[in-house]
C-alpha cells in the first residue's frame, strides 16, 4: 500500500508491503542471516553486493518526508526504511536504516535520484549505502 500527501512545496510518503521468495536461501542464510551470501571461497575476500540484502520472507515499510526547491527544480527527502522477518528461523528480527536523497527531475518523465543510507537498529544488513538511479516514469 502507498499513502501520499502534499502540502505547497512539503510531500510525504508511507509505503508498506511484502517480500516473499519463493525459492528459499537456506545455505546462503546459514553463512549470513540476511538472505544472501556473501562471500565467494576465501572468507575474507571483499565482495560488493548488488542488490538489496533480504530475507526469503518480510514485511517492508518506508516513511518519508521532503521539499522541492526553486519552483520544484528539484527535491530532497529524509525516509526511514524497516524490515521485520517473517521467515521461521529469524521470525520477528527487525531491521532499520535512514537516508537521505535529492532527486532531480531531467525531463518531465525522467528523474536522476541520488541517495545515501546507514543502519539505525542494532541489526544491520549493510554499514552504509549509497546509490545512483535513474527513474523512468510513465
């Protein structure tokens, strides 16, 4: 589900869900707890992950809230992002990070997004994060 809300130049988001896969990581989890593994043979070579850590089964939600600058040439934004574990084995773990993001509309239905995010719980699939995205819309 999705809630939005605008006030002049403020905008606000709550966004809530599920991730359910259907092919369980069972011999990644057992190396990570988080769904995904890691590591490559040597434990201690560095790997960079590509895509959202997570685990076979959670609920998601992310609340937000931003302003759009100079006539809405572009906007910045402050969210909080959670997951709770649905799965059997972490049933009820719970992880949460912050970020902050400025987008940048290029054209009407192109949008350059830039973000950074660290973990806020004592959980944390990540250190910190930053991304770069290009949002088509239509």
């Amino acid at each position: 589900g999705r809630i939005l809300w605008t006030a002049d130049n403020l905008f606000g988001d709550i966004r809530f869900g599920g991730r359910f896969s259907p092919s369980p990581h069972d011999d990644a989890k057992a190396e990570t707890h988080d769904g995904h593994s890691h590591t490559h043979g040597d434990e201690d070579e560095h790997v960079s992950l590509v895509v959202s850590p997570h685990s076979d089964q959670e609920f998601i939600y992310r609340a937000s809230i931003g302003y759009a600058w100079f006539d809405h040439l572009f906007s910045t934004l402050i969210y909080t992002d959670g997951q709770i574990v649905m799965a059997e084995e972490d049933k009820g773990d719970v992880y949460l990070s912050s970020g902050f993001a400025a987008v940048l509309p290029l054209f009407d239905a192109l949008h350059l997004r830039l973000d950074t995010q660290i973990p806020i719980s004592a959980r944390k699939r990540f250190d910190w994060r930053s991304t770069v995205e290009a949002h088509l819309l239509f």
